[in-house]
C-alpha cells in the first residue's frame, strides 16, 4: 500500500507515495511532473492590482485530470495582505472549485470563524482540505461535520501543539497526512501518527489510501 502526501511544495521521487504537490499561478512548469496537484493563489501572495489575472490561471489549470485540488487557498491573519483582498480571492477560488467539483485545499491562520462561515454557506459536496490543521477539537468536528478533511505534519512531533491533541482524537475517515515544506518525510510522518493513534501502520495506510478516493471521488 502506498503512502499519501496531501500535501507538499517540492517534488520528491518516491515510487511508495501518491504526492498532491502545491502550484502557485506562476509555477505552471511544475505541472509536468508524474504526480497529482492543487492549484490555487495563497494568500500572501494576494495583491489587487493583479487578482483577476490570477485567479484566470488557476481557472486555466483547474480542469486538468492531474489537478486534484484548488488551493493552498484560504484566509491569513498574521500578515499584512488587506483581509478583504483575500476574503476576495478566496471567494473566485471557491467558484472555481465548485465550477469543477473539486476539492479546496485550505490554508488558514487565526481565521478558523470566517471559514466556518464561509463553509456553512458552500456546496458542502466538495470536500474541503484544511491543511497544517491546528485549531481545537470542537473546531475540528465542526469542520468534520461539513465534510472537511484535516491534515496533520510536523506539528505531530510537538505534544504541546493543538493538532497533537486534536489527532488523537478526531476520527480516523477524516485525516490525511503532509510534509509541507517543514523537513519531514512522509514516512516519519507517519511513524509518528501510527504512535500516536497506536494503529498498525497498514491499517492507517488503509484508512488514509480510502480518505484519499472519498475525498477526490475516485473510483
């Protein structure tokens, strides 16, 4: 069984992984890779005067087969990039994704609230992604709930950590797993959530190989 990495910002060979490597607007080369991806506009990357042509290349790239995703797309409060410019992005990116039923790939920092809202009013048959989770547990069955997938990496490694907590508990149809670009391969990260769960490694395999197809619509 192979590993899944939901994420990530460098390709790495790995005939054991399936990959989702991240593609901002202007990495368009990256997309001949042998491996899936998310495209989308991230949020410190917003700027007004060039959303539109932005935003028109991810929608050029979203109906490609080997694009899985639209995103990292989302909402950041720890920078400086005007909130109702991403609020703005965010918006044409969940048309997108909802345009061509896939899912959302989510980067969110301090705006947990806004995204519940922003779910609740969203066509909940498209599964949301919230990557780099790390909020609480009743945040995180909340998004369960709406047919939300949270993702876990390097902040397993940290028992002081929300999403350490969080991972114990949440149930297993709703996890996947990451490296992001945090120097952690995928199979340390899972090492470390088969410890944590205290689950037989190709059970989680299993488990995250089953999200995957439920999430992507897969057959």
């Amino acid at each position: 069984m192979k590993y899944i990495n939901i994420h990530s910002h460098t390709y790495i060979p790995d005939p054991e992984t399936i990959q989702l490597l991240n593609v901002f607007p202007g990495e368009q080369e990256k997309l001949q890779l042998p491996c899936y991806f998310s495209v989308g506009l991230h949020p410190w990357h917003v700027k007004e005067d060039s959303l539109y042509q932005e935003i028109e290349r991810v929608r050029s790239f979203a109906s490609l087969p080997s694009v899985l995703a639209i995103g990292e797309a989302g909402l950041d409060k720890a920078v400086t990039i005007p909130f109702h410019a991403q609020q703005s992005a965010f918006e044409e990116q969940l048309r997108i994704a909802q345009t061509t039923g896939k899912a959302v790939m989510i980067h969110c920092v301090r705006s947990y609230s806004e995204l519940l809202a922003y779910r609740k009013k969203s066509d909940q048959s498209v599964s949301w992604i919230f990557h780099w989770f790390n909020s609480n547990e009743q945040t995180a069955r909340e998004l369960i709930r709406k047919n939300c997938f949270l993702s876990f990496g390097h902040l397993l490694f940290n028992k002081q950590s929300k999403a350490y907590e969080v991972f114990k508990n949440i149930p297993a149809e709703n996890m996947f797993l990451e490296t992001d670009d945090a120097g952690y391969t995928i199979h340390q990260v899972y090492e470390q959530a088969v410890l944590i769960r205290k689950i037989h490694p190709d059970a989680l395999k299993s488990q995250i190989l089953d999200n995957f197809a439920r999430c992507f619509k897969i057959t």
